[in-house]
C-alpha cells in the first residue's frame, strides 16, 4: 500500500532529507532508497522525485554537483546545513504529529492486527 | 558526455551571465543533443525529450534536465529492467513536465521571478480594487437619499409676508411679452446678448433708432411696468410658476422637481426678465431726456429703482439682481445729468432724489438666509445619511451634474462618466465637511458685508477673493461632483454692495447738486452745502466713510474720491473716470479686473468726462 497523494506531499521532502542525512545519492539511487527502507510505501513517483529535489535545491535544502568519476555523468544530491535544520525541525514536527495521532488512538488502532478491532 | 557546468548555482548559469562571462551563449549541447549521443532505447529517449521541451526551460536547463533524466533511465536499465518498465515507473510525462517547470521558475534569481511577481501582485491589487470598486459602487447607486426636511416651506417662511392684494408680477407678466415681442420686430436677433443693444444706446450710437421705433410699439407696456413698480409687493412665491408665468418669459420648459428646484435654486426665472423691462425703463429715459421729457424720464428712474425694491429676496441671487437694477437707475440718473441735464426741471429732479434717497436707505447687505436652507435641501437629495449629519455623494448626484456640467437636459452622463462616478463621488468632500465649507464661506461673507467697507481690513478683502474657495480642487474633470455644484462666487457678492451704494451716492450727491443750481441759479460752493435741504444724509466715500469730495473746478462741479489707495491725493492727480480705474474696486486693491496695475491718485466720480469707449462726452452742465 502506497501512502496517499496529500499525505505524500507533505511527508516526501522530509523523508528525501532524512535519507540523504547519511549519505550523498542521485537521483535513482535516491528512489530505490526510499522505497526499500520504508517496505515500498514512500516509493515516489518518479516523475514527481526529480521536481521536488529541484525545489528543495532552490529553497537551499539540499545542493547538487555533477560527478563524472563513474564513467557516466550522475547529479548526487546532498542535504545543507540548512537542510538538516529543516529536517530537524520537521522531525520533531512528526514526532508530534505521531503522539497525538497515538494519544487519539489513531496509531494504536492502525498497528493492532487486522481483525483485532472487530 | 559533456558537463552542464552543474556547479555553477542556477542564478549565476543564465544565458545573459554566461554571455558576461566570457562564455558562448550555447557551450553546452542542447536536450536533443545529449538525448541523440546517449544509448537510450527510443521510447526513454522519447520521454526525456518530451519532458525536458515541455519544460519550456532555458536550453541549458533543459540540457540539466535531460542529462539527469538520460542517467536515470540508465540507473533502471541497469537493474536490469526494461524500457518499458522503465518508463512505466517514471510516471507521467506531463506531470513531471509541469513540476520540473515550476521548479526550475523556482530556482531562477529573483531578478527573472521579480516580474512574475510584479504582474502577479498587480492582477491582485486589481482584483482588490475591482471588488472595492463593486463595493463602492453598489453604496453610491443602491442607496437612496434621505429626504426628511421640507426646506422650500422653511424658505417660504423666510419671506413670512401675506400675499399682496394687488402684487406687482401679474402687471410684469401681462406686459412681457410684448417687449419681446417688439425686440423681435425691431432689433436683430444677436443684439440682445452684444454690446450693440439698441437698449443701451445712446443718441451718438448704433441702435438709437431702432429702439426709438420699438418704444413707440411698447408705450401701454412701459405705462404698466411703471405702475406695477410702484406697487409695494411683487408677490411672486417661489416655486409656483404657472403655465401663464412661463408663457411670459418665454418658456414652456417647466418647473424641475424637486431636485433641480433645490439647486437650480429655487427657480427664479422672472428675475431676468425684470431686469429686461428696466432695461426698457433705461431706454425710455434716456429717449424721453433727449426729447426733453424729463417727468418721463424721472418716472422710469424711479420705475426701475422700484423693481429693485421689489426683487429683492431672500436668495442671494435675488439680492444681487436688485443690487444690478440700483446700479442701473443710478447710472442712468448720472447720464441723464451728463448728457441731457437740462431735461431735468426741478419737480423731476426733486422725484429722481427721492427715489435715490429710498434706495440708499434700504438694507442692502448681502444675507444668505435662503440659500443656506436650499444648500441643505440639495445636500439632503444627493448624498447618504448617516443619521449624525454626515454621509457620502449619492447617484442621485448625476443628473444634476449632467444639467448643471452640459447643459444636458435630459440629465443623464455617458457611460464612462457614470462608471467613474463612484470613484470620483469618494473624492467628494462627505456632507458635514461639505455643509462646514459652505457655513464657513457665508459666515465670513456675511460677517464682512455687514461692516461699512471703510472700515474692511486687507484681510476681509483678500479672504473675499475674486471668488470664494472651491470645496475641491478635483480639475477640470466634468465629474467634479461637487465642486461645480458649489462653486461660490459669494465673496465678490460682498464687494457688490459697496459698489452699488458708492454708485447711489454720487447721483444723489450729482442730483442734489443739479438741484442746488436750478434753485439756486450757482453750483453749490461744497457737499455741505447741499446737507440736508438737498440732500438728507451726506454721500459717502466708500473708501474711508467720509462725505464724498466735492468741488467746484473751472465753474463746474467734480465729485471725487480718494480711491482704492484710500490716500487723499487733494486731487493732485485726478485720474480719469473714464480711465481702467473708474470701476469701483475694492480698498487695497492693487490691479483691476483686467489684471492692469491701479494708478494711485484720486478719483474723478462726476462727471463722466468719457464714455465706456473713451469718447469725451459733452457735458449738460454748465
């Protein structure tokens, strides 16, 4: 199950910061990251990855530099210090948004197993 | 592949600055060129190149992007995968076309996004001002006025006298269209409004003639004039013309409601058809004094300073018609005396003072009692009401305007005027502030009329003006809503009344020394001379209060002044009354009407050795 569309756009900046909190990725290194560490549920549209690395690199969240090392050309992405502010920021925002999403007993409810409920 | 030289930030890889940089404008490969050299299959080559045009981006962002997205592609090849999962996986080409679009607007420098912005904040602020502007449109036509007060019945009870039994208007009203009628027969029809009215000629001048011929055609009408100013009353009331009263002065437009009654204020039409027929009575005098008829003569000074008496009212308008005709009888009376004097015996010059000397003692000031009842009624048929005496210009302004600004009787504004009008009704001033000017500006007129002129200021003069303030200095725009409708002439109304009485005061002064001589067979040796026995109260100068000069100059009399310099120059020099300088003009003046610089000396009153022409008179005097 993939997460919805308006949920997506509001988690997917933070979750493309937080992936490239470790390391400097491209482009498709970047979507197969995301999919794989999160079971395939934040595996963006591709369509849509590019755009949103150009905007998080126009609000400076993020730089870009071209490596030719590889044989071929690949833009890597890195987040700035501004980035991890941001991400820091957004962090503790979803850390909230989880406890009260959990004191409303929406998270609880959503980890019980199927049936449990009924 | 080539390098997108990607390490430069978006701001600093515009075309124009890798032109400044010493760059070709296009050192990289284009889209199509990296898309053509990469091992893409067709269908991914496809999707890049449709992606990168719909951008619509620059040729190197376009370059950036097609260079990430043949990597990509090459990434999922790899996988391995095929091209069309690949192309699968990446989604929709219009929707990545649109979001890198965006993006890369992002990205640009605020000097590329500024006016993107600019036109973005002024689309807004026209949208806010189209919905302001709805607004204020919707306040100036949807609502009506208030009208709560019936003000024509307040300025009725001004007049507060009972009907006449036997008033003076139905005399006028019988004998005005034959005067009419015999300006048609007689006189051309653009003579009326020229300075050839035969009206006004004398026996040297055009038109003599022709008005001796129309006179002989209205002498029943000139015998009724003369009867009816010597009634007390003219017992017009106001706003009650009939078809016979229109029919008379020759109208059949008829009575406005009560809108244009408010401001066309309050229709007066029978004063400039009065003053017509003591044009007549002018006429007639001056013909009857070349004849040597001066008892006629006398009967139509007398005539038309009883009209005067008769017209005026409690509107200013009213005030300054009668103001015009006291004028008028005392002019005549001193041509008479300059050209004819020997007509005058003494029973028609002792009935020509006694005429001046009613007119002179008559209150004279200029009162705005009427008007400001009626500058209350208009106020309250165009504009709001807000409950506490204030509100804004209302629509019902507009066909008022449109009478008033072009003479459009239809009362109606064009299209373009109307959908300004909102706007330029805001810049109106609001009713209170309205009503505040109009108060200030008649309250000062007042207040400086009520005091002899002598003892004016050079501050009551100046605040007079040429012409009151205007409540607004909107242009030249025929939309000045209210400025156009208020736009006071009142403080020259103030400087008419010293005119006038100055004017009274040298016939009186010039009859009673004509008087004096016939008498006594000698000019009198001084003014003081004439007091009381020929003249009851002394004549004034009206620049300092004192007996206007009067003396005796190679065995003739001259009646002088000390002028607007109000300097007694002993005569010493005696400027010419035919001079720019012989029209009355206020004290401290220091140019007249013209514009022309006022000579300092005294002035020659009488008699009036030239005419308006300049020609030397021949004076009947010696």
């Amino acid at each position: 199950m993939q997460i919805e569309v308006e949920l997506m756009r509001g988690a997917g900046p933070v979750a493309v910061l937080k992936v490239l909190e470790r390391r400097e990725m491209y482009g498709y290194e970047l979507v197969e990251a995301l999919a794989s560490r999160t079971d395939g549920l934040l595996r963006m549209g591709q369509s849509t990855l590019y755009p949103l690395l150009y905007n998080l690199e126009a609000k400076e969240l993020v730089a870009s530099r071209w490596n030719h090392t590889e044989g071929r050309p690949r833009k890597y992405y890195r987040i700035t210090t501004k980035g991890k502010e941001k991400l820091a920021a957004a962090t503790k925002g979803w850390r909230d948004m989880a406890k009260a999403m959990e004191a409303l007993g929406v998270l609880s409810e959503a980890l019980q197993p199927r049936g449990a409920l009924a | 592949m080539t390098n997108p030289s990607p390490s430069l930030p978006m701001s600093e890889r515009s075309p124009l600055c890798r032109l400044l940089r010493g760059g070709r404008l296009h050192s990289t490969p284009s889209a199509a060129e990296l898309v053509a050299s990469s091992e893409l299959p067709p269908e991914l080559r496809a999707i890049v190149l449709q992606v990168v045009r719909r951008t619509g981006g620059w040729r190197f962002e376009q370059a950036d992007v097609a260079q990430e997205l043949i990597a990509h592609f090459e990434d999922a090849l790899r996988q391995p995968m095929t091209p069309t999962e690949a192309a699968a996986r990446f989604g929709d080409v219009a929707t990545a076309a649109k979001l890198l679009r965006r993006a890369m607007h992002r990205k640009r420098g605020l000097a590329w996004r500024a006016p993107s912005f600019a036109l973005r904040a002024v689309v807004i602020a026209i949208a806010c001002i189209a919905v302001a502007y709805g607004a204020l449109a919707v306040h100036f036509y949807g609502r009506s006025p208030n009208i709560a007060t019936d003000y024509l019945a307040q300025i009725r009870a001004l007049a507060s006298t009972s009907q006449p039994v036997d008033p003076a208007w139905p005399r006028y009203r019988a004998a005005l269209p034959a005067l009419r009628g015999a300006e048609a027969t007689h006189f051309r029809g653009d003579e009326r409004l020229s300075h050839l009215d035969p009206l006004d000629a004398t026996d040297a001048g055009p038109g003599w003639d022709a008005a001796e011929a129309a006179l002989r055609d209205v002498d029943a009408e000139l015998r009724v004039l003369r009867s009816a100013a010597a009634l007390p009353s003219l017992g017009v009331v106001l706003g009650q013309f009939d078809d016979a009263d229109r029919a008379s002065i020759g109208t059949t437009t008829a009575q406005g409601d009560g809108l244009q009654q408010a401001v066309d204020w309050i229709p007066l039409p029978h004063l400039g058809e009065l003053r017509r027929a003591a044009q007549w009575l002018a006429c007639d005098a001056r013909h009857a004094a070349a004849r040597g008829d001066g008892a006629t003569a006398a009967k139509d000074v007398e005539a038309i300073l009883g009209i005067a008496g008769q017209t005026r009212g409690e509107f200013v308008v009213e005030q300054l018609h009668s103001l015009a005709l006291l004028a008028l009888g005392s002019s005549l009376v001193l041509d008479i005396l300059d050209r004819w004097g020997s007509a005058l015996d003494a029973d028609a010059s002792a009935r020509i003072a006694s005429a001046l000397d009613a007119a002179v003692d008559r209150d004279l000031r200029i009162r705005f009692a009427a008007d400001r009842l009626a500058f209350l009624d208009t106020q309250q048929r165009i504009y709001s009401d807000d409950g506490a005496g204030d509100g804004r210009l209302l629509h019902t302004a507009l066909p008022l305007a449109a009478t008033r600004w072009s003479g459009n009787a239809s009362g109606s504004l064009g299209g373009i005027e109307q959908l300004a009008a909102p706007a330029l009704a805001i810049t109106a001033p609001g009713r209170r502030e309205a009503r505040e000017k109009f108060e200030r500006s008649v309250d000062a007129v007042e207040r400086i009329s009520a005091r002899p002129v002598w003892t004016w200021t050079k501050e009551d003069v100046e605040s007079l003006g040429p012409r009151t303030q205007k409540l607004t200095d909107s242009g030249t725009s025929p939309l000045q809503l209210v400025d156009d409708l208020w736009s006071f002439q009142w403080g020259s109304s103030a400087l008419v009344v010293p005119a006038v009485r100055q004017h009274l005061d040298i016939a009186r002064l010039a009859v009673a020394a004509h008087r004096y001589r016939l008498g006594r067979g000698a000019w009198p040796d001084g003014a003081q001379a004439l007091v009381p026995a020929y003249l009851p109260t002394p004549a004034i100068d009206m620049y300092d209060g004192k007996p206007l000069r009067f003396s005796i100059r190679d065995g003739a009399p001259v009646i002088w002044s000390i002028g607007p310099d109000r300097h007694d120059d002993g005569m010493s020099p005696l400027l010419d009354q035919a001079s720019e300088s012989v029209r009355w003009v206020p004290p401290f003046e220091q140019v007249d009407r013209n514009g022309a610089q006022l000579p300092h000396g005294d002035i020659r009153l009488w008699p009036r050795l030239k005419d308006s022409a300049g020609t030397d008179r021949s004076p009947d005097r010696q």
